[in-house]
C-alpha cells in the first residue's frame, strides 16, 4: 500500500510540474489590431487582402518563430524570423481565398514567438454571397430528417423566376407559378428519402432566369455527404478541397473551363509526401449523358496541390439545370467532383441581363 501511495504521490508531482512549466511560459506580450477582419458580404471566389498591425508592448524586441495559418485558403507576409522592437509594431498582409460557392468562411492565423508559449492569433472572415441568398445556405437532412424549408431571396428585392430545385419542378410553399406574379422571395421543399450513399448528392441546386445568379447551390448535410463522401483519399493521398464546381451559364454548342484544384492528403504522415506520383492527372472524364469533360491541362501550384484546367460543355440535347459528376484520375486513384451548369434556352431571354 505505502508503495501504491509514493507511485501516485509522484505521478501528481510530475503532472503538477509540467502544469507549472506550462503556466511559466506566458503568451507573447503582442497584440494583433484589429483582432479580426471582417470582410463582409463578398463574391464568392473572391481573394481578400487585408491588413493587420502587431504591437509590441515589451521592453524588448521579439522574434517571430512560426506562422501558421489555419488552412491553405490564407497566405500572409509574415515570415519567421521577423524581429519586433521592443514598442514597435509590424503590418502584416493576410489575403483570404473565399469558395467559389456561398456561405460563411473563416480563417485564423497564429503567430508564435521564440520564448514565448502560446501563440498571437489574427482572425479573418467574409460572407460569400450571390445576387440571390439562401437561407438557411444549405440543406439540414441529418439525423433522418427527410424534408424541410428554405427561403431564397434576391439582395436587390428585384422578382425573379425559379425555374428548378435539386433537378426537378420547384416545390413552392404559398406561391403558385401558374397565377402568382414573380417574386423577390420564395420558400421552396425539399425531400430527401434515405437512399444509399452512393446516390446521395453533395448538393442542392436552385436554378432561376437570372442572368446574374442561374444557380444557387446548398450544400447537403448528410450522414453520407460527410467523411463517407469520398473514402479513398487518404490511399491515394489527395483530396478535391471545393467539391463543386459552378459552370453557371453556358450557350448550347459552346463551352467553358473551369478551373479544379487538387490537393495532397497525408494527415497520418504528417503531409509528407510519399507517393510523388499522386499529382500526375492521367484522365478526365464526365460520367454524365449531360455534360462533356475533357483536360486542358494542369498548371502546378505548391508542392502540396495541382490545378487542372477542365473544359466542360453541354451535350447537344441538354436543357436546363445539369448536375453532373466528372471522374479525375491520377497515377494513384480516381476521385469525384461535381459540375453544376444552366444549358442556355435561346428561345428565351432570362431577366437581370
């Protein structure tokens, strides 16, 4: 028993310890103005500069020992090694890379300094939002839920006209396209029954006569839209970070490119590349009647993503809103991103233009 009692007894020193070394190691004595940037309703694919000064409030000068931002969307000119003089401040720039599809989108950076513990962080967010706005900004059918509302308006109060939703005829909630006038606000059903994950689409698409906003996205929030959504990654150790790509409108018998970011996955491994072949693209190919998909090429970005340049067109007899998946492979696996497009009808002339 006495035994038991010392091992414990020291175990709680040891922990005690490491507790005091934490709390005698205190935070650097610097402070980000403003804390946060706040962009504010932006376009979506937008890049956001801004700027942010740190203040030193010591009696001497610090050193930037690492900048880390929270995700690959940020890049920021503080470079490790930046001294700070005691009272002195830096201006940092912090460009933020908003999705090209709507929705709320934030970043953090945390700065640590040499001697000093946990680190200075500087926040960054926007609101990427189209001419007309969803809300909620996506489709909530976790848990069983099977059905529910959204509410779509345009910024402007202009009326407009929703032409499809997620693919067929709009389910109105109070409104009937036959003897109502167009509107600036609709509520619009959706239903999805439990089908198996591998028929469960990422999102929901609105389509409107819109020149300026064809097509409103919502992400579906799913069980099988989740993790379950593109297992493989981690064995082929890259990912498609958006996973929608937004044609908008495209004249029958032409055809848009639309850029398609990969990028490396190997979170157990610490990123470390082990496979150097993951970026080399062998094949693009639509597995949709809708829509035609070829490689234009790739352009190489960092050591961790590639970007293709992927040529997309209507089928000759495609009409309407198409949602379609195209297949990337490289050397070591394929992946799935989907296209969402508004095939033009020239026989009409869709409002906004």
């Amino acid at each position: 028993m006495f035994l038991c009692v010392v091992v414990v007894s020291g175990s709680a020193q040891l922990i005690s310890a490491a507790q005091s070394q934490q709390q005698v190691t205190p935070p650097a004595p610097v402070a980000v103005d403003p804390p946060q940037i706040n962009f504010g309703k932006v376009k979506p694919g937008s890049k956001l500069p801004g700027k942010f000064v740190l203040r030193n409030s010591a009696p001497s000068a610090v050193t930037v020992k690492a900048v880390t931002p929270s995700c690959k969307c940020t890049d920021v000119s503080l470079a490790p090694g930046t001294v700070i003089a005691a009272g002195g401040s830096v201006e940092v720039t912090a460009t933020l890379a908003v999705p090209t599809t709507p929705g709320e989108k934030d970043a953090k950076v945390f700065i640590t300094f040499e001697g000093f513990g946990a680190p200075t962080m500087a926040m960054l967010k926007a609101d990427a939002t189209l001419p007309i706005r969803a809300t909620p900004a996506f489709v909530d059918a976790l848990k069983g839920v099977t059905s529910g509302k959204v509410q779509v308006s345009s910024e402007d109060q202009q009326p407009y006209r929703i032409l499809s939703a997620g693919g067929v005829p709009p389910k109105f909630v109070d409104f009937d396209p036959a003897s109502d006038a167009p509107r600036s606000t609709y509520t619009l059903r959706w239903d999805f029954p439990n089908v198996p994950c591998e028929k469960m689409p990422l999102w929901w698409v609105v389509e409107t006569d819109r020149a300026d906003c064809p097509l409103i996205p919502l992400r579906l929030r799913h069980e099988c839209t989740g993790v379950r959504a593109d297992p493989g990654k981690e064995a082929r150790f890259w990912f498609i970070p958006e996973p929608l790509l937004l044609a908008n409108r495209v004249e029958i018998g032409s055809s848009v490119v639309v850029p398609v970011v990969i990028e490396h996955y190997n979170p157990k491994g610490k990123g470390a590349i082990v496979r150097p072949e993951w970026s080399q693209v062998k094949s693009v190919r639509s597995l949709s009647p809708d829509l035609v998909a070829t490689l234009e090429g790739t352009k190489a970005g960092t050591k961790d993503d590639v970007e293709l340049q992927v040529r997309v067109a209507p089928a000759p007899a495609a009409r309407g809103a198409i949602y379609a998946p195209i297949e990337i492979t490289t050397a070591t696996g394929s992946a799935v991103v989907a296209v969402s497009m508004q095939v033009a009808d020239s026989s009409a002339t869709p409002t906004g233009q």
